[in-house]
C-alpha cells in the first residue's frame, strides 16, 4: 500500500505522550487494544468493506503515522486511506464444529497481542475476518494503545455497524463523528494548558508524589505477613472474578443514584474500604484511566486516556471514602493537561536520588460500558467482545477492574502472589463481594481487557 503524507506533522496528545514515554521507558512493544465480534447470519462482506473505508475516512486516529524528528521529538501526521479493498484480511478457516472455530479465534486474538505495529509506514489498524460458514464468520480489529483507546474501541464498533447498514442500503454513512478531526483536538488540548500557569500544575502534583512517597516508605503489615514485592516481573497473578447477578444491577445502581455519585465511585469507595481492612497503611495511590476528552470531543477516536494517580487517605467509614474520592478526581481532572516530561520531573521527590522512583500505583480501575449480544444489521445477530483469549494477568499490587454492561457488572481482582497469599485474595475477594452484592465467578465469560492485563 502506498503510504502518503496527505499533511504537516503534529504533536502528540498528552496522554499518547504518556505511552510513548512508557514505551521507551520499558523498551517494549506497543499494548494493543482488540475488538472480536462473533457474527451469526447472512454477512454481506462487500459492504463490510465499504463499511470499513468509511471508518477510516472519517476518522483520523485510523490515518496517522508515528515517527519522530532528527533531534527525537515524537511526530504524528495523516496519510491517505488504503484503497477499500485492501483493509480487509479475510480467511477461510477449516474447522470441525463452531467450537473448534471458537477454540482457534481464541487463539488467534492471544497471538495478535505480540505482534507489532509499524506505525511509520503502516495503517494503525488491523482488521481480520475469519469465515467458518455462510453463517458464521468473525471480525477482529487490533488497534495499538499509542493511538487509540478503550473509548475508542466502543466508537469504532458502534460506528462500523452504522456504516455497515449504510452500506447495505446503498447509502453514505454519516454520524455525528464524521470528519471527527483528532489532530485539532489535541492541538486545541495543548493551547489549552499552554493558557494555564504550569507552576500551579507542578506543585500539585509534587505534592502528590511527594505523598505518595511517604507512603511508600511506609512499613507493610499485611495479615499474613506476605513478603513484600521484589524487583523481578511480575509472575501470573492471582486473578478472582465476580459478577453482580441480573436482578441486582438495578439495586446497586440504585444505591449509587441515592448516594450521588457514579458506580465508578461506588465501586472503588468499597473496594478502598475493603483495602484499609487488610492493610495497615495510612492510604491507597491508585492509578486511574482518565478519559480528557472534552464534552464536545466523546464522538472523536484516538488516544486520549491516560492513568494518572489518585491518593486516598485511610478511613474506615464507606461515606468518607465516598468524599475523598469525588474530591481527588475533581482535583487530578483539573491537573490532567499536564505534559510527560512535567510528570516526570514532578514525581523526582525531594530527598531522593536521580532514577529512584516511587512505587508504582496499587490499583488500576477502569470502567466502560458495552452490550455483550445484539441484532445486527441485515437480519445479523452480534455478540461483543467474543472468543475470549486465555491471558496470564500480572499487576504489582492489586489490580480492580469493573466491567459494567447494560444488564450487569462484572469484577476481576488481580493479586501479586509476591505480595499475597491466595488465602489473602480469596479473603478479600469474598468481603468485596459482600459489600457489592457480587457473587465468585470460577473463569471469566468475556476476555478483560486482553490488550492490557493488568
């Protein structure tokens, strides 16, 4: 494909900025974010292709390509959309029965994982589609994290179905997102902070990584006297799943609506409740996904979120927690346009030698919203976020995610067996439980967030 710069180069978004630091930091390949739809019915696979083109036209984040200058400053610009017939990977798969179909997805989504982007001279995207039958086929996109996002993923899929019944009435697609212009919206993002006094950026959050440094020098004093975590990779973590049974989702929304706050903040009110009942450190640094689109930009794609730590100190008492949390949200949403290199320096704490850095956050969270089986377009029958892979997860510390959908609430614990017993998580599992009306889940239904296991 002939990849041609259809513009100047533009700087990166903050938090692609984060990621590519990340990225040299560790000196590993870019994470990836998938979507797998398993498709049940007549699939017009012509208009899968227009479908597809469209998407990319419209949306930006599906054009760019990433390099960096002579002196090493990270670049990105546009470049000309694939011709249609040259964005689709289509297989044939021979398989027994629609299980060792499944079996075979599974597996192919897992090894998607490991294989890289060259984002320079090549499309950030990959779009796969696996046929075992006339009625039965699979679609997968593979987008990497330096461009695209979680919220980015519920776009694309929502959008690439519009576009499908488009295309099957012989119609242009349009949406609200059409021409969703990523690059002036981070530009308008960086003028934006570029307004602002970076002084008062900078002291907040040395501040907040000088607080989480004392915590860190904390000594830890866990019920069973777990050793503490080492220096080496994470090995596999203990992982616990739970889930929140159909009739009591609407209960526990209701709680949240009469506490006044989101599930988001209901959820991890508890889970830092649960936390301080089995630690005795005087607070909880977590790191949070945050999403610094603007409420004009939710219909744009590309890589806008980004973890940015949160700081909790201890209590026992759910609506104080409650409290705390709304507050360090206001507080790290109103400092999030801060740069990489700002961040950076912020987290050097006084009294502590060059590369010492702060222990990395405890608690990963992140929420987002998607319905698991729907009717498609053209008589078709959707299910999302299907043929789970089979992934080792590793986290340092402790690893919360929510997965909420329309008609329930899915939980998964990650422990570090360096730093807990299984005794310990499943513990902590069953009191979170409790305070969530969850019940224990032997396996996941639905793969979690494969791009990114912790």
């Amino acid at each position: 494909m002939t990849q041609q710069r259809t513009g100047g180069v533009s700087e990166l978004s903050y938090a692609q900025e984060h990621e590519y630091g990340r990225l040299r930091e560790t000196q590993q390949p870019t994470k990836v974010v998938q979507l797998a739809e398993q498709i049940e019915g007549p699939l017009d696979v012509p208009a899968l292709h227009r479908a597809l083109s469209a998407l990319v036209t419209m949306h930006e984040a599906l054009r760019l390509r990433v390099g960096t200058t002579p002196d090493g400053r990270p670049v990105q610009w546009l470049a000309d959309p694939p011709p249609p017939d040259a964005l689709l990977d289509a297989r044939r798969i021979k398989a027994r029965s629609p299980e060792q179909f499944a079996t075979y997805l599974a597996g192919a989504r897992a090894r998607a994982l490991a294989e890289p982007f060259d984002l320079r001279s090549r499309p950030p995207f990959r779009f796969r589609l696996f046929r075992y039958s006339e009625q039965l086929h699979a679609l997968t996109v593979d987008l990497p994290t330096l461009t695209a996002d979680l919220a980015s993923r519920s776009l694309v899929r929502a959008r690439l179905w519009e576009a499908y019944g488009a295309a099957l009435a012989d119609q242009e697609y349009a949406s609200d997102g059409e021409g969703d212009g990523l690059l002036a919206a981070i530009s308008r993002a960086r003028e934006k902070h570029d307004r602002r006094s970076a002084t008062v950026e900078h002291r907040y959050w040395s501040r907040k990584f000088e607080a989480m440094a004392a915590l860190s020098d904390e000594p830890e004093n866990a019920a069973s006297g777990a050793d503490a975590p080492s220096e080496a990779p994470a090995p596999a973590a203990i992982t616990r799943f739970s889930f929140v049974p159909g009739p009591a989702v609407a209960s526990l929304r209701r709680n949240c609506r009469e506490a006044k706050v989101t599930l988001f903040q209901f959820a991890l009110a508890h889970f830092a409740r649960i936390y301080f009942l089995h630690t005795t450190r005087p607070g909880l640094a977590m790191t949070l996904p945050l999403d610094s689109r603007s409420t004009g930009e939710r219909t744009v794609v590309g890589k806008f979120s980004r973890g940015l730590p949160i700081l909790v100190e201890h209590s026992a008492d759910f609506t104080t927690l409650l409290r705390r949390i709304g507050s360090e949200l206001m507080q790290t949403m109103r400092h999030q346009h801060i740069a990489y290199a700002d961040l950076c320096r912020a987290r050097k704490a006084p009294g502590r030698a060059d590369g010492d850095e702060l222990r990395g956050a405890i608690v990963r969270y992140t929420l987002h919203s998607e319905r698991f089986v729907e009717a498609g377009p053209g008589g078709l029958r959707v299910t999302h976020n299907a043929f789970a892979p089979q992934v080792n997860y590793t986290c340092d510390g402790i690893s919360f995610i929510v997965n909420e959908y329309n008609q329930s609430v899915t939980f998964v614990l990650c422990f570090d067996p360096r730093a807990f017993s299984v005794a310990q998580a499943d513990r902590f599992t069953a009191d979170l439980n409790a305070a969530l009306g969850a019940v224990a889940r032997s396996a996941s239904p639905w793969a979690v967030f494969p791009g990114d296991p912790s």
